[in-house]
C-alpha cells in the first residue's frame, strides 16, 4: 500500500500532490486568495483550506450541500481552517465558483480559481511525480507490482500516474477503480483523462502524448452513486480496520478497496501477483457517515 492518506498536511489526501504545484503556480501569480469548489464532505476542499493557510493565503469554498446543524468531518476541518464556505446547489456550483471569484476581484483581491478535485494539467504534475517517487522506492525494495489500483474520480490523480508510469517505464496495469456516477461509462472520461494527462506532459516537457487505450478503467463498483456508501464500503472499512488497523474514507478509498478486494475474490488478480493499492485517503469522511456505520 503506498500510503497518501498520510501526507502531511492537514488530515492527508492525494489533494496535497496536486496542490504542492497548483499553489506553486497562484505564488508565482501573486494571487492571495484560493478559490475552489466540492461537495460537503470534499477532502479536496479540506485540503485546499489547509494548504492556503500554510501558503499564507485565503480560502474561499464552494460546497454543494445543506449546511447541518453540527459541521462534522470534512466540512469541521474547513471552518477550522477557517475558511470562507459559500453553500449552493449541485446545478449551481460551477457557475457560484466563478462569480464568487468576479466578486473577489472587484473588491481588489486576486483570486486563484483551483478547477473541482484539482485535476488540471498542473495539479497533475503532483502524481507525475508521485509515480516517479513510487518506481524508485520499488526498485529499492525490489518489488514489481502487476497492478497499481485506486479510486478515480476527477482524474487528475489516474492522468499523473499514466503519464509517470509511461516515463518510468512502468508496465503493470494502472486501473482506477471508478467512484463517480456521472464519469460511468465508456463515454465521457477517457477523454478528459486525455486532454489533463496531455497538458501535464507538454508542461514537464515531456515528448510523450497519452491516448485514450492508455487509462485502465474499472466502473463495476459505483453502487448507489457518489458519495452514498453502503455495504460493499462499510465492510472493506472494517476488514482494514480490523485486519490491519488501517482507516479508509466512505466515499473514495472504501469503494476502491472494497472493488479490490472482490476483484480478488473473482480471481481478476491470482495469488502469484503483486498488487499495490494507493491509498488517496479521505479518513475525515469517516466521521460524516458514523451514525450508518458506527453501532456495531
Ligand atoms: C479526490 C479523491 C480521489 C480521486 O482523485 P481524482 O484525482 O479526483 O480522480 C480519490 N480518493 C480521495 C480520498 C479523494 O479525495
């Protein structure tokens, strides 16, 4: 298990990756003011929240969702970031996100517009690295994994390791394990897969360009949609809990690992071969779902 929920900052997530190069870029703007959108319970968020702080900017959150009456997990963690959460609608987000920022501007603040999940071409340079850093603690420790699994969503994270693992001459098989409804299909993602992972390597230089047939998909474990965990979720919880005193969050690491963990029970992965999970983390999420989960 190659361990993100353990980043450093504030509670740890893939999102510190791709933010390390997405503030990178706002400095090098004299932007001071990070502007982003999610969902409620988004770890993106929380961790953008954080980030700002420790970059000595201001954050201002979209967040689709109905403020409850006692903030819990992630959306806790945004108010003690402190953090300026602006509520809305799903169908309104989008649009909120950008005239929240023309609002910043006009009162004479420079704001830095951060897209949903941090998956652009910048932020996805965090999991070109990543993958970099992977292939050379693997080599370390003589390991070749056959497959690296994860949960996919936005895509910034599967368009950073596609690309890493083609430079590093990765061969095994990157798959993500899909989290997000609306991205079910062979429709509308691989594309956008494409189009981030291609912006990524012309940024680094990189003289390689990814096609469709480079992503590794799997869309069987989409339950009841995002963000609605059930028992394939709630068990895989337990069992890593239980087993190896391991946390994973509702909403992204739990269906991933419980996708894997069944993938193995149908012999989709044999006993002979090397499979390494990515741990993207989300452990806050836990909090937001205990009263589903948390009586037995
Ligand atoms: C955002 C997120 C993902 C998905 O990463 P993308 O780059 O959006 O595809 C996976 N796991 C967790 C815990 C996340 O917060």
């Amino acid at each position: 298990m190659k361990r993100d929920d353990l980043t450093s900052l504030g509670m740890g997530g893939n999102k510190t990756r791709k933010l390390e190069f997405l503030i990178g870029e706002a400095l090098e703007q004299k932007k001071d003011t990070l502007v982003t959108a999610g969902g409620i319970q988004s770890n993106h968020c929380r961790l953008t929240a954080a980030a700002a702080r420790k970059a000595g900017l201001d954050c201002h959150l979209v967040l689709n969702g109905t403020p409850p009456e006692n903030p819990n997990g992630n959306l806790l963690l945004d108010t003690l970031f402190g953090a300026k959460i602006h509520f809305c609608n799903r169908e309104e987000r989008d649009e909120r996100l950008f005239l929240v920022a023309d609002e910043l501007e006009e009162k004479g603040k420079k704001p830095y517009v951060i897209p949903v999940g941090g998956s652009n071409s910048v932020g996805s340079v965090g999991y070109v690295d990543a993958m970099l850093e992977l292939v050379n603690q693997m080599d370390d420790l003589s390991i070749t994994p056959d497959a690296i699994v994860f949960a996919t969503s936005s895509g910034g994270t599967q368009a950073g390791l596609a690309l890493g693992a083609k430079l590093a001459g990765f061969k095994g098989d990157v798959l993500g394990i899909s989290i997000d409804q609306v991205q079910a299909g062979p429709g509308p993602f691989p594309p956008v897969l494409t189009e981030i992972a291609n912006g990524a390597a012309a940024r680094i230089g990189a003289d390689i360009r990814l096609t469709e047939s480079d992503f590794s998909l799997n869309y069987d474990y989409l339950g009841a949609g995002y963000a609605m965990p059930g028992e394939l979720e709630f068990n895989a919880i337990r069992d890593l809990a239980c087993h190896e005193g391991i946390l994973l969050g509702p909403v992204y690491t739990a269906r991933a690992m419980g996708g894997l963990l069944d993938l193995i029970k149908k012999g989709y992965f044999t006993k002979d071969q090397t499979v390494l999970f990515w741990h993207t983390g989300g452990t806050p999420e836990l909090f937001a779902w205990a009263d589903q989960f948390g009586k037995d």
